[in-house]
DNA sequence: TTTTCCATGTAACTCGTTACATGATTTC
DNA sequence: GAAATCATGTAACGAGTTACATGGAAAA
C-alpha cells in the first residue's frame, strides 16, 4: 500500500467525495506538496474498490454529470489506520537520490561546482521563504495543531538546516586548494 | 532523463565498466543510499546504448563468462555534465509524501499520536548514530571534500534538524489540551 | 457565442520490480 | 562434490504519465 492510496484513502477519511472533486482539492490545497494525476486518481479509485477498501455509489444532481461518490468501507477505514500508523511511526529519511550531484561533485571543476551550488544557495533560500509564506491550512483536513501546517512546519525547518549545511560545504569547498 | 541513469553514467564517467561491474560496486558502497535492481541495470544500460549515450564492447578473460563493457560517449559525457550540472543546481526539496501521515494527524487521538511519533523518534536517531558511523568513503568516485561523504554529512545534517523539529512538535502536541 | 466548468474515462507508453533461467568456473 | 561466483538476460506484472475523447451546462 502506497503513498497515493494512502492519500486517497485519507481524503475520504470521515467524508464521502467524488472523483472530480478529490482532484479538485488536491490541486487546491495540496499540489505543493503531492502531484498525482487526474487519471492516476480515477483508476485508483477503481482499483481501491475492486479491493473492497472504498465503495461506490452514483448520485446526479440537477442536470450535472453524474458523478461517483466514494466512501471508506470497514476494510478501506482499518486500512487508513494501518498507514497512517505506519507513515508516524516510520522516519522516512529525507531523500538521497538527489544527492547524487554531490557524490559526482569529483567530477567537475571546483569554481565551476562552487558557482553551481551558490544557484542552489539562492533557490533554495527563496524556496524556504516561500515555505514561510504559505498561508495556514489550518482546519483543511483535520483540526487543531496538525494537518498541512504541521507538514509545512516540518519542511521549512529541513529546508533551513539544509542551507546551514549548504553554507558551510562552501566555505569548505573554497578552502580547498 | 532521471536519477537511475545519472547513477549509471556517472559510474561510467572516467572508467569503463561492464554491467555486473556495476551491479557490485552499487551494492558494496552505494546500497545504503540507493536502490537499483540488477535487472534495472541491465536494461537501462541497454536503453542508454539505444540513445547513443554509451558504448558497448564484448570483451572475454581467460574462460570467464564474455562481459559487456560500457564506456561513455562524447554524447553520453555531454549529458552526464548536463544532469551532474542540473543536479547541483537544484535544491530538490526533502520528500513531501512521507509527511502524508502529518497532514492526516487530526485523523488520529492525540496521545496515540504521541506514541506513534516517539517511535519514530527513536528510529530517527538510530538512524543518525549509524550515518554518524558510516566509514569514509574518500576515493571511491572521487577525491578531497566531496562524494559520497559529503552527501552522507548533507544527510546527517537533515537527519538531526528532522530530530529537533520533531523534539519541538512533540512538546506542542503534548501541551494541546 | 465562445469559453470555461463539470465529470469521467480509455489507450498507448515507459519504467521499475520480481521471479526465473542459464551455464561455466572457481572455491570450500 | 557442493556451493558460491561470474555474467547476462527474459517474461510477466503493476503503477504512473500523457494525450486524447466526450458532452452537457453554466458563465463570460
């Protein structure tokens, strides 16, 4: 079970909603953070309800479209409680594929490395101010002291230690002979 | 073009090198950080040939097996520079989809939680003795400050900030009424 | 009246994983 | 004689992306 069941399960998590409208909101409140696709979504919706996780129901309003409402079934809510346990109690250590530039970092010049790290330097401090900016959340998916706000929170700071970290590789590197 | 054959043409870079080569040499110092299955490996170095990116020569010692030994192109040189630049440029946010458990917290009580974040507390600093623990690796791709011992101090760094902001949440979540 | 919104989907494609297959040769 | 090493692959599968298709209703 992974992360994009995880999220839609989590969206139905204590409200029934159809497919347009969970694409909706992904792209409203959470395409910071996750991006998965409108068509990823509606045939994974089909694929959590062939498991019995989410079931299904048809509803028209007016002359709107027909839409398909899902809901979490007791599997679909003991499977959420799985995950979301999961997801805490795992650390989940912050990416290292994106590293591989620095294990390559032999192979390039040292001011030529030095230059592109400093463009690093500047996304990411402009990337950590926007972070700061993000409005709050709160209240979006769950209440109180969590949810997005808790998520961005998290981020930010990672953000932060990873320019003080940034910071002082440079002035290493520039030490180097 | 993405971080699988970034890996690849890096390890090409400057040594020629057959698959099963490089299938060893990933598992021996790279697995801690990265995951690519032996036939990923060989299929992708198939691709790469496809693309023109990399030279394939059969070479046979002795009455071993007859191996494959890929070596860079001109255009495969040009694009490893062109991913290694990208790469150093970029700041490549720490993960967001492992921070879907954060977002659902409010899904959750509060003292479960707790206990669930102390868990991954504990984790966590596991995590950072053992990359503290991690021995040099100067000299395995390149030389001075930089391969893979620098991009394990990046991680360390991250790892301790994840710690001291989890420390902090901790302490709000258990101040909530 | 043209564009945007609502609402769902299909088809083709790429990528990565798993499990399996092969067969000689060196090491224990 | 058995086991591990060397060396490369194939086939089947699931997951995700892109691009495309549809068609009525509401808004500009």
């Amino acid at each position: 079970m992974d992360n994009p069941s995880f999220l839609l399960l989590g969206l139905l998590k204590g409200q029934s909603r159809h497919g347009y409208e969970i694409n909706e909101f992904i792209e409203r409140n959470l395409s910071r953070f996750v991006s998965l696709k409108k068509a990823t979504a509606y045939s994974l919706l089909d694929r959590l309800q062939a498991k019995g996780l989410v079931a299904e129901h048809t509803e028209q309003i007016g002359k709107r479209p027909p839409r398909k409402v899902y809901s979490l079934t007791p599997a679909g809510e003991e499977e959420f409680a799985r995950l979301l346990a999961e997801s805490l109690r795992s650390a989940a250590s912050p990416e290292f594929y994106g590293d591989l530039g620095l294990i390559f970092l032999g192979h390039i010049g040292r001011e030529e490395a030095v230059a592109l790290l400093r463009e690093r330097r500047a996304e990411l401090e402009a990337g950590v101010t926007a972070l700061r900016r993000v409005p709050k959340h709160d209240g979006v998916i769950g209440a109180g002291l969590h949810g997005v706000d808790l998520a961005v929170g998290r981020q930010a700071a990672l953000m932060e230690a990873d320019l003080a970290w940034l910071d002082a590789a440079l002035v290493r590197l520039e030490a180097e002979t």
